[in-house]
C-alpha cells in the first residue's frame, strides 16, 4: 500500500472517529459472510458502527487523541465498534453478541473508555454497570422519594380522621 492510499485511509478514519470519546475493539475474523451481514445489520439497528481496520493505520488515526491507548500494544486483528447511547450500553450489545452462538468467533479485544485503556475483561464488567437510562430512573427515584414519603406522612393523619368519621357516621344510621 503507498504512502498516499495510507494517507487517505488515515483521514478519512480520522474523520469518522472525529467527535468519538469511548469505542471497543472486537475480533470478528472467522465469521463467515452471512453472519457478517447480520451482525452488521444489528449493530445499525441500534446505530452502532463497525469497521475493521489495519491496526497501524487506526493508531496512526488516532494519535494524540482520547482514543490512542486503545490502540496501543494491540496485536493481531480487531474492528473498531462504537457508537450506541454510552459505553455502557455499547458493552452490554458487543457482549450479547458475543455470548451468542450465531457469532461464535466474535469476540470483545479491549477498548478505550474516558481516555483509558481497557482490557476485554473490563468490556465485560462495564457491560454489567447500569446504561445510562437506568442511572436516570435510579437519580429520578432517589430524587421523588423524600417527597412521596412526606406527602404519604401528611395526608395520613387525614385519611385516618376521615375514615373514622364515615364509621361514626355510618355507625348512626343502624
């Protein structure tokens, strides 16, 4: 490959890494053609984006970015995955697919989360945090919970007037 062609290679990945701060690296060689395209098509589905890669190219790409150490002292082939809602859930989708039958040889190589390294191993316990949308329902309940607890604490003593009142009055009529 010339000089010039790695060049444009090496932009063009910069172009499309450009605004990304968290991706994985996955092995998908041994896939067979029509596992592939329906791994593929999954991922776009949940607008996650795959793209192999020559690995001197992509640490070529990537220098002096958040994404550097994810390319560093990697050895033999990977695709680059990113995209998703966060990190979190782009791990929970690598490694669903991963534990799939259907997608045998595709498997988690490490990534790059908030400018560190990581390993296949913590693909695997990042996927296990709660997504973004969950850290949400968990602030927001954390959140209305003093409130429901007070408003049940005021409006007791109420409910309790008021029922004994309906048994008084209920009481008279017999």
């Amino acid at each position: 490959m010339s000089k010039y062609v790695k060049a444009l290679i090496t932009d063009d990945l910069r172009k499309r890494l450009d605004g990304v701060s968290d991706l994985l690296l996955v092995d998908v060689i041994g896939l067979e053609n029509n596992q592939n395209v329906i791994l593929r098509k999954q991922l776009r589905e949940k607008d996650i984006r795959l793209l192999v890669v020559k690995n001197s190219l992509a640490h070529r790409a990537t220098e002096g970015t958040v994404l550097a150490p994810a390319f560093e002292g990697i050895e033999g082939t990977c695709a680059v995955v990113w995209g998703g809602e966060d990190i979190v859930s782009l791990a929970k989708e690598i490694m669903k697919l991963a534990d799939d039958k259907a997608f045998e040889p595709f498997s988690p190589k490490g990534g790059v989360m908030d400018g560190k390294a990581l390993s296949a191993d913590q693909v695997k316990a990042v996927s296990k945090w709660p997504s973004r949308t969950e850290q949400l329902s968990l602030l927001v309940g954390q959140i209305l919970n003093p409130g429901a607890t007070l408003s049940a604490q005021l409006l007791g003593p109420g409910r309790q007037l008021a029922s004994q009142i309906k048994q008084t009055g209920e009481g008279d009529e017999s």
